[in-house]
C-alpha cells in the first residue's frame, strides 16, 4: 500500500489550520510549504527539528557535534550498503518506505542532473550557445557542488538525426551532460569508485521533435547479435547514435563519446571496487538507459566470468523507451533502473499512451500474459517511485525537476496553500454572467454545482509515496 498524506481544505482562499507545534517556513515550492516541527525542552528553549532526518538538535552547543555524528553515521552505513542502494536487491524493503539511504542517494544524483540545467547556456548571443558555460574543472564550483567529491572527466554532446539549423555555428551538437569520477576522498565515504555520467532533459527544438518520433525501431548496438526482438524508440536511438560524420571537424555520436569515455575510465581503475551510476530527467533517462543497456549488452562491466560492475540508473520524469524484449533483456543483463515519477507527469506516459503493455496488464485483470502485438508496444523498466503533486496556477510543476527533488528532500511535511487566482471562482463567475446572458434570450443553461449546493465544495490535494515493479 502507498503511504498516503493528504488533507482537505473547505476554502480554497483560506490555509490548512495546523496544530500549534507546527510552525510554516516561509519558503514553499509549487502548492507544497515546508514546515518544520517546533518543541519546548527544559528551561524554556526551542528546537526545531526536520521530521525525517537523521538528526535532531538540543542545544547550540551541540548542534555541530549532532550533525557530525550523524553525517558520520550516514557516510558509515553508504559505504557498507551501497550495493544495496544501487539495486543490488532490486531496492526490495528500501522503496516503501522510502530508506533515509537510497532517498538521500536519489536526491544526490537528481543534484547531478540539476546541474546540467544550471550550466547549459541558452542565450542565442553568447558563443558558447548550447555548450556549457563553464569548463570542466570549474563547472561543480560554478553550479553550487564544489563539495560533491567528484570530477568531471568529460562532456557529452548529441546530434540529433533532424536538420533544423541554429543561429551561430556549423556544428548542430548539442551538450548533454558530462562524465565524472569520485575521487579518492570520496571512496572512503561511498564504499568504492562511482563514475556518474547524467544527462539534461529536453529544450531544443530537434530534442523536442526526437521525442515525437514515437515508432520502435531495433536496437542492434550489439554488431555480433543485433537482437531484432530488443526494439526502442526511433528518435531516442536516433539522438544517442547520430554523428557529424558529414561534416570535416564534426563530432562522433553521444554513444562513441560515452563508450570511449567509460571504457577509458574502468581501465584506469581496474581492480577496484566500481560502480557505473546513470542519472537523467526527461529525454535525458531515455539516454541513460539506452546508454546502461549498450554498456551491459557489450559487456564492458563485465571483470571476468562472474564479476560485473553493477549498473544503475536513475530516472527522474522518464518516458517509456522500448518494448517488452527490451525490458527483458535489460533485466538479464542486470542493469537496475529505478524510475522516480509523479503521477500527473503526462512525460512518463509517453510514447505509447495507449499501446503500452500496462494498459493490456489492466484490460487483462493484472495478469502478466503476452499479447500477439506485445512485442509491438512500449513498457517501462524497472522499479517504480510514485509522487502525487499539482499546482492549478503552475501546471508545468508536474515535470519539473526541482519539484521532483523539492518533495523528495521533505516527503514527511507538507502544507496546503491555495494562494493568488481562484479558479474554480472564475469558472462559476464565467457560467453565471453565460446564464445570465442565455436568460435574456429566454435559453436554459444548466449550472452544474446548483443541485450541490447543500454540499460543501472541497479541494484536495494529496501527497503521495508509492512503489511499483513493473
């Protein structure tokens, strides 16, 4: 079962009343305001404690030694669990409900992601357009992860298959995202060496029109078994494997860039305890997981006959991305996939919003049968993490990424606000001034909330943490 908050509020101009130990923060995301719990002690004083985290602070004097202790403890446990973490188990006990550990590890790595958006230059004057800002030594420092304990080893950019030109410039590759390492320091406290690599999600107009290429093409990355059966979505393949073969200084595909970068790295590494962490939002888990599937299907994680480097991805807002022989085949090559979406993002329903095998799951009463067209409709990958949030004034909240880590950075605290435009007020005054207006010329117009006026009108909003296995 989902644990489930939720509340209800009778005045969508007025806020939730909470109990008096609860005290609002003035910050707030969305229609979600994070409070914090406040408690008297001994001697008058108030602490202020994060419901959900590792640490609760008495007094001043304390405060830093509480905190030391528990980032101890937490560095502690990562560095003895972190297989576990990465999936090792398919996250079995640690998604419902959420452990403090992969929680942390998830908003660890969507702080990856976010990165790639603060450095991704959009301004059509600047001549690093569509590059990123800053250079690879300083791009953590520039981005507010100075301290994150990695480095970046490389930048990935992608061509998509689709001549639409930009403004300055010849080469049409756009950056995508980078590759990073831990570093030394960062092993004591992670249990062994991650290499990271993640990727932006979708902003320009070619990645916009890769998305809507919604046909399943086979996969064939593996050149001596092509797997016709292992199908993906065209304009996802199209973007990981297209070059600039054309043109005399244009760039390899993002697939070459990324092989050759991995392949580099687990060579200088070799003998030491690795892992390979993928992190996307949007297009960009498609290009992670196509990317953890190519890396698993060629066996570059393979060590020897019976060690593999673990791979993981996480997805963050992810559409679907092949079809049933693709899952499968992820699922025997191990790669781990844990897909974090909210419920009202439309992008993680997409492509097949009808042709996917879940549908077929629930027409067939939630039995797991094969279909004659299965092999022909998409399905998701992996283990699922549900969130449940909206915003009426701001409907774009439902796929972005802040919002996604925002809730996550607090899922046991919440309060409902319904601030600025009423809407459903404007929907009733537009109806009545159309009645009104209908009864000038002797028409009927039904007014829908009239037979309820006895009732109540009420407005929901529910916080929701769920697991799925898809």
């Amino acid at each position: 079962m989902a644990s489930m908050f939720q509340m209800q509020n009778t005045n969508m101009n007025q806020h939730v009343a909470f109990p008096k130990n609860i005290r609002p923060q003035s910050g707030s995301f969305g229609q979600v305001c994070l409070p914090k719990r406040t408690e008297t002690v001994a001697g008058g004083q108030t602490i202020v404690a994060a419901v959900g985290t590792v640490e609760v602070t008495t007094t001043t004097s304390t405060r830093a030694n509480t905190k030391t202790t528990a980032s101890t403890r937490t560095t502690s446990n990562l560095a003895h669990q972190w297989r576990e973490i990465q999936g090792s188990n398919n996250w079995e006990n640690l998604v419902e409900p959420l452990h403090p550990l992969l929680r942390q590890e998830i908003i660890r790595y969507g702080d990856f992601v976010t990165a790639c958006y603060k450095a991704f230059n959009l301004d059509p004057n600047s001549k690093r357009y569509l590059n990123c800002k800053y250079g690879k030594k300083n791009m953590f420092r520039e981005v507010g992860l100075e301290s994150c304990g990695y480095e970046v080893t490389k930048y990935i950019y992608a061509t998509p298959d689709i001549n639409i030109p930009i403004q300055n410039g010849e080469s049409c590759g756009r950056w995508m995202g980078y590759v990073a390492v831990s570093s030394d320091d960062a092993v004591k406290r992670l249990g062994r060496r991650d290499i990271v690599i993640t990727f932006r999600g979708t902003v320009t107009n070619p990645e916009w029109v890769a998305n809507l290429m919604s046909s399943l093409t086979p996969a064939r990355l593996d050149p001596h078994n092509p797997r016709d059966d292992v199908k993906v979505e065209s304009g996802f393949l199209s973007l990981y494997t297209s070059d600039e073969s054309e043109s005399k200084f244009g760039l390899g595909s993002c697939r070459e860039q990324l092989l050759s970068e991995v392949s580099r790295l687990l060579n200088k590494y070799k003998g030491e305890e690795l892992s390979i962490t993928l992190a996307g939002h949007s297009m960009g888990s498609s290009l992670a997981l196509l990317l953890g599937y190519d890396i698993a299907e060629l066996g570059l994680n393979r060590e020897n006959s019976r060690r593999k480097i673990p791979i993981t991805v996480f997805s963050f807002g992810g559409p679907r991305v092949g079809n049933s022989g693709f899952k499968q085949r992820c699922e025997e090559l191990g790669v781990k996939v844990l897909r974090i979406v909210n419920v009202n993002d439309p992008i993680t329903k997409m492509p097949g919003v009808v042709f996917n095998l879940e549908n077929f799951r629930v027409l067939g009463g939630g039995e797991s049968f094969e279909f004659p067209w299965s092999c022909s409709c998409y399905t998701h990958v992996g283990v699922e993490l549900v969130l449940d949030f909206f915003n009426m004034q701001n409907p774009s909240c439902v796929h972005d990424l802040g919002t996604y880590l925002s809730l996550l950075k607090c899922p046991n605290r919440v309060q409902i606000q319904k601030e600025g435009v009423d809407l459903m007020n404007r929907a009733k005054e537009l109806l009545l001034n159309l009645n009104v207006n209908a009864q000038n010329f002797n028409m009927q117009v039904p007014i829908p909330w009239r037979s309820a006026s006895a009732r109540s009108t009420s407005n929901m909003v529910k916080l929701q943490v769920q697991s799925q296995r898809t």
